[in-house]
C-alpha cells in the first residue's frame, strides 16, 4: 500500500470537526483502497454520520463499554443503534482495550497497570490516536476487522471525530504488531488544549 497521503490539523479539537473528518477519511480510504472503517461513537451520532456517507465500506461503529459513565449504563443511545441496525452497520460494545480490569486495580488501589500507562503514552499524541489505536484492538478482538489488511480508525477528543489513521490491526494481546501507517487528520498539537 502507497502511504504518500498528507496529514491535516485542526486549529481546535472536537465535534466542530466531523464533517471534514469524515470527508478525508472517504477521500483517503478511496484512494488507498480501504474498504473497512471503524468509528468510535459514545452516544450513536458520529456513527450515523459515518454509515450515512460510507455506504460502500464495511462500517463498524464502537461505543463505550456498558458502565463506563456509570453502573450498567449504556451510553449509545437507542434510537441511533435502530437507525444503524437498518443500515446494517455492526456496534461493537466490549471492554475497553486500554481500560479494563487495569482501571479497576487503579480505582481501587490508586496504582497503574500497564494498559493504562500505554493509554496515557498515546494521549501524547492526542485523545483521539488513542482511541484510534485502541478501538482498532478492540474490534480486531472482537473479529470485526479483515486478517492482514489497513483499516481506518476514526475518534475524537471527547465527542464528536477530530482524528482519523490508518492502521493495521492486532489483537490486544499482540499488541506490538499494532501499526500506524498514517495519521490522517488530527488537532494540532500546537492548540492551547494540549497545554
């Protein structure tokens, strides 16, 4: 695969974003061939957006885990999972890959496990190359992602998508074959968020 794609910043980062997220990852995945996209989606909406303008890919939307916010609580709301359910568009709800039994060592006894301090290393680069990286394990755990083959990740900082990259998936527990190929777009590290 030719990785020649240039990298867009964005002056803030959040939801303002999306649209112009969603048309580079559509301009890119077209080009490089792509056909499988994953879009991290806390309440549905961004997944929406996403299954609306790629008709013609494999989308995989994943929301938070169920009790995430709170005790058995899920946060993807329903009405935007009926409306991805009719387009076909799988929802991926599991355990976070970052965030599991390790953030309950950390609650509980106030120390870091090691899926957690990879979390933080990521966020280095922004809130959403984490959950680029992490929702790519996730749905590779889950089997939703093709063997061998780039996929795009499209995340955000908070809500809405501002960061989108293509990389080849790995499972969780191979974590080190996980490989960043582009960096698409992102907010630029110069904002004063990052500060």
């Amino acid at each position: 695969m030719e990785t020649t794609g240039q990298s867009f910043y964005f002056s803030q980062p959040g939801p303002v974003n999306t649209e112009r997220t969603l048309e580079i990852v559509l301009n890119r995945a077209t080009a490089l061939r792509i056909d499988t996209i994953l879009v991290a989606s806390t309440s549905g909406a961004t997944a929406v957006k996403a299954a609306t303008l790629f008709k013609n890919f494999t989308v995989v939307a994943v929301s938070h885990s169920t009790g995430f916010q709170k005790p058995y609580h899920q946060e993807f709301k329903t009405e935007n999972a009926e409306i991805l359910k009719e387009k076909g568009i799988r929802i991926l709800t599991t355990t976070h890959a970052f965030g599991g039994i390790g953030r309950s060592v950390r609650k509980k006894f106030g120390t870091y496990e090691t899926d957690e301090i990879i979390a933080f290393t990521l966020r280095t680069f922004g809130q959403g190359v984490k959950v680029a990286a992490e929702i790519t394990l996730m749905a590779a755990d889950a089997g939703l992602v093709p063997e061998g083959k780039a996929v795009i990740a499209i995340a955000g900082s908070g809500s809405g998508a501002d960061t989108a990259a293509v990389l080849l998936p790995a499972n969780a527990q191979t974590f080190f074959d996980l490989k960043f190929l582009e960096i698409l777009c992102m907010p630029s590290p110069e904002h004063p968020a990052f500060y």
